[in-house]
C-alpha cells in the first residue's frame, strides 16, 4: 500500500535489519554520552530568565571536533527527542531526498544535541557512500541469519532507515534508548533504494546484500533503538508471526506509564511491548483520521493522543485517540483553530504542568502559536512570531523541555548546517 507521495506505508514487519542482545555487550562499555549531563552554560539562566511569549537566538551550536554540525531536517518538526536525563536531545532524520554529505556520508546520521553545553556531538556520522561496497567485499558489513545488516562487531546498522523523521521518532526514558520506526522495512532489500543518497556508489555492494537476502526468511522486527549506556544501535527480531500494519503516517510514543511503545496513525494503532518484545494491533474504534503526515501530542493526563488535520481534509480538525477506550473522536474544538499542517509545518507539544497543548505553525496560511485548552476545549487567539524572532523556511527541528519550561527551535536550511538553535517560551 502506498500513500500519497508513492511511500509505502509503513509496517513492523521490517525486514532490512534484525539486532542484537544489549547482554552481549561488555559491562563496562561506556557510550558518547555516559558523561553527560554536562556542566550547565551561561546561557542556561538567559533561557530561565525568559519571559512569557519571548523569543531568544542562542546562536549555532559548537560543532562536533571530528564531525562538524548537525544539518536541518525537513518532514519533522519532530526531529528533536529529548532525554531528560541526560539533558540534551537525539536528532535524526534525513532532509534533501537522496542527500549525501560532502564528505560522502549519507544523512542517516544520529547527532545529539548538548543543552547545557549548547553542542553537538555526532553518534553515528551515516553511510559512508564511497566505502559502503568495499566494506561489504570486506564482510565489515553483513546479513546475519536473520537477514539483518550487522558490522563486524555484530552491531545493526541502519542504512536508509528513514527518508525523514516524520513522528517516528520518541525516547525510552525507562531503559535510556532512543527508539525510532522505519518507514519501508518490506520492500527492496536489506536496504531501501527508494531516494537512498549514494546509491550509484553502494550499488555493486547492495546487489550482493539482496542476493544473499532472497535465502532469508523473512521476520517481524523490533523498533529500532540507540542504547544510550553502550553506544550502540539494536534491533532484534519480535515475537510476532504475522506483521502488525502501522501505517498512516504514525506519531511515535513511549509511554512510562505502560512501558510500552504506541505507533498512532491513521490506519491503525500498534502497540510494541519491550518485555514480551511482542507487537499487537490495537483496532480502535471510531472515525479513523484522514490523510497522512499529521501533528500530535499525547496528554498524559487524559492518556490520549491528539491529531490534527494533517492532509488538509475539510471539517477533521483536532482529534483524539483514547487509549483506555481503545477510540478515535473528533473533539470539535471551539475557538481560532490553526490550519491543517504536517510535520513539515508545524509542532505539537503537551504541557502537562499548564495542562495545555501548544502548537507552534511555522508555515501555512496562518502561523505562531496556538494555544488548545483541554477542559474547555477551545483554542486561544493565535500569538504571531515578533517581527525579529526566527525565519522559517519550513518547521524548525523542535523539542520541549520540561526542566527549563523552553521550546528548543533548530532553524536550518534543508541538509544544510547552517543551523542555529532558538528558544521559546510560551507561559513561566
């Protein structure tokens, strides 16, 4: 099944790549980031000294020594993960279709970005489009028995995982993983093809990858996860004998509450159980949502998910997934709604301690900040960007931080790093 921009929608039967137990890592392996959080900056008491509806330019953030600086991500507002405990957020996601840096990697890279010391530090660099067939030659890059592309060291790589970020991306704040979907794990090989950066370069290696992959059974896989404690990717095969649909453009959460992982698209909601390492489908009820690429955010205090109108579809607006109802329905919200966006348009953000959701449209007909109150369920007048705030070109790479009460905006070109990171505050 493909969606509008001939994508196929996106299933939990991902072939391309299987994963490893985190048991068979060293102990005492330590990753990038087993230093962090990092001693807060000066900038961090400018951020707190923010006041109600104030914009502030932090400038570009200290490049990576070996790496350089991470690049501006289109198709996800949502680009931004953050990990509170480590104070700083996982951006990932490509930009440019087929994209290959100038220093011949792709961007599937992983970047994560430093608050306190307002830095990037590059986690995985992407594809090395120029040595990707002689590492395969090598066996440096492999299909395990699962049909799974693995290194050397036994570590699943993704290649190509995602075009763009989408909603796919959310954070394991229990086991300290970031988690991510992929959005073709079931056609073309143990690498998609469709917009791959480098493909000319890399394809005398994938041909030999796909013919080995045509003797491998194929499985139902995991999302895929960054282990924050070891440094290293995972993915391994679940427990599923069938695969579970979760297309529709999902928005990716992990609930602490449930310790379980909700795919919510307009097609379906899966539910990915980490214990049991097992993937169900929720069949909800209700009016399902129309369109793809939609905004969301999950209220924890109602325990469901919002989704606005993101295809433009006339009289959707705002919509809610129950989770405990196991239903969709349309809230029918009163006041100045914001035009229907998508994830190249606009961010969607829960506050629980205002108990308000605020949407940020960077592009559209209508853009600032809209403001929806849960209990009245109405919309706010829209707040308009000062005249000397940030210039979008589309949606800025954004996350929210619970800690500082602060937006992070990383306002770049598409795969350019050009970026620098601005800082909101909608209400102290």
């Amino acid at each position: 099944m493909k969606n509008a921009f001939g994508i196929a929608t996106i299933c939990v039967a991902f072939t391309a790549v299987a994963g490893t137990s985190p048991t068979l890592f060293a102990e005492d392996k330590k990753g990038p980031l087993a230093e962090r959080p990092s001693k807060p900056g000066a900038h961090v008491e400018k951020i707190k000294a923010l006041d109600d509806n104030e914009w502030l330019n932090l400038g570009a953030p200290a490049a990576d020594p070996k790496w350089g600086k991470a690049r501006g991500s289109s198709w996800g507002a949502k680009a931004l993960i953050l990990a509170p405990d480590r104070r700083g957020a996982f951006l990932f996601g490509e930009g440019v279709h087929a994209y290959v840096k100038p220093d011949g990697h792709a961007m599937d890279d992983l970047w994560f970005y430093d608050i306190n010391a307002h830095a990037w530090t590059c986690l995985h660099p992407g594809t090395n489009t120029k040595t990707f067939t002689q590492r395969v030659k090598d066996k440096e890059l492999l299909l395990d028995e699962n049909g799974q592309l693995i290194d050397k060291d036994k570590q699943p790589i993704p290649v190509h995982t995602l075009v763009h970020a989408w909603g796919y991306l959310t954070y394991d704040s229990d086991r300290k993983k970031f988690a991510f979907l992929s959005w073709n794990g079931t056609a073309g090989g143990p690498i998609p093809r469709y917009f791959l950066g480098g493909e000319k370069q890399m394809d005398e290696g994938l041909k030999v990858l796909e013919e080995q992959l045509k003797d491998k059974k194929k499985r139902v896989y995991s999302p895929w996860f960054y282990d924050v404690a070891s440094g290293r990717f995972e993915r391994s095969p679940a427990t599923n004998p069938t695969a579970i649909n979760a297309g529709g453009f999902p928005q990716f959460h992990y609930l602490p509450s449930t310790k379980q992982f909700f795919a919510v698209g307009s097609e379906t909601v899966a539910i990915f159980d980490p214990a049991k390492n097992l993937w169900t489908d929720a069949r909800p009820k209700g009016p399902s949502p129309k369109g793809y690429d939609a905004c969301g955010c999950y209220d924890s205090k109602r325990n469901r998910f919002y989704r606005n109108d993101g295809d433009g579809s006339k009289g959707e607006g705002l919509m809610a997934y129950d989770i405990e109802r196991n239903s969709w329905s349309h809230l029918k919200p009163k006041g100045t709604a914001p035009p229907p966006a998508n994830t190249n348009a606009a961010f969607y953000e829960y506050d629980a301690r205002l108990d308000i959701v605020v949407a940020i449209h960077f592009r559209g007909p209508t853009t600032g900040v809209f403001v929806y109150d849960p209990k009245a369920n109405s919309w706010a007048e829209p707040i308009p960007f000062p005249a000397n705030g940030p210039k979008f070109q589309y949606a800025a790479n954004t996350f929210y931080d619970r800690e500082l009460n602060a937006y992070f905006c990383h306002v770049a070109g598409d795969s350019r790093d050009d970026g620098v990171m601005w800082v909101y505050r909608c209400k102290k």
